[in-house]
C-alpha cells in the first residue's frame, strides 16, 4: 500500500471518528475509535474466498499471541487472537464445522489474558 493511500485512509477515518458519525460504512458510533497513539503497524493482503469468511495466513504469533516482525521477533505491545493469527487455517477456509472459530476466539482471548496479567 502506498504510504500516501494509507495516510489519507486513517486521516478520513479519523475524520468520521471525530464527527461521531460513520458517513462511508456507516459503522457504529460505539465502535468508532480514532487512529491516534503511535505505534502504528498496517498488514496488506491478497483478498481471496477464504478472506471473505475469516482471516487466512494472518499474522505469525509466538504461543502468547505476540506478533512477530519479518525477523520473526515479537513487536512490544502487539498481539493477535483468534483468526488473526497466523497460520489458523493455512491458505484457505476448510473447516466444516459452525462455531468453530468463536471457540479458537474465546481460548486464546483467555490464554492472551492470563499472559498480559502476569507481566
């Protein structure tokens, strides 16, 4: 992604948190959260059918859910759960069974609580 594109992205979405009001995706106020306390990390992927239902490849975690640079080193104060993580479902969705993921969500939203507590 062009840093540019990214920029102009998070200025108007900014924007809308500002006003109260989401005027593109018309999302709820409640969730609407200003981009505003650095750092500030983006990850671009290839949409696919797999993307369409959860998220595919996702980002590569340590057993804790820390997300891990291109050197495969934990970045402070990052985590990922659920479907964000990588790896969940290789590169495609083929699992069969509904709710399924809200209970790979549930686990390790718990697992990440209990390793942030104890830092």
């Amino acid at each position: 992604m062009e840093p540019a594109a990214l920029s102009a992205t998070v200025e108007q979405y900014n924007k809308v948190c500002a006003e109260g009001y989401d005027s593109d995706f018309a999302k709820d106020p409640h969730f609407l959260n200003a981009v505003a306390k650095a750092p500030f990390y983006a990850h671009v992927t290839t949409p696919s059918l797999g993307f369409a239902l959860v998220t595919t490849g996702g980002f590569v975690t340590t057993n804790d859910q820390q997300v891990l640079n291109e050197d495969y080193q934990p970045i402070e104060g990052l985590y990922a759960s659920g479907n964000t993580c990588g790896m969940r479902f290789g590169p495609e969705y083929i699992t069969p069974i509904p709710g399924v993921s809200i209970g790979m969500c549930l686990t390790l939203g718990r697992e990440l609580g209990k390793y942030l507590a104890a830092k």
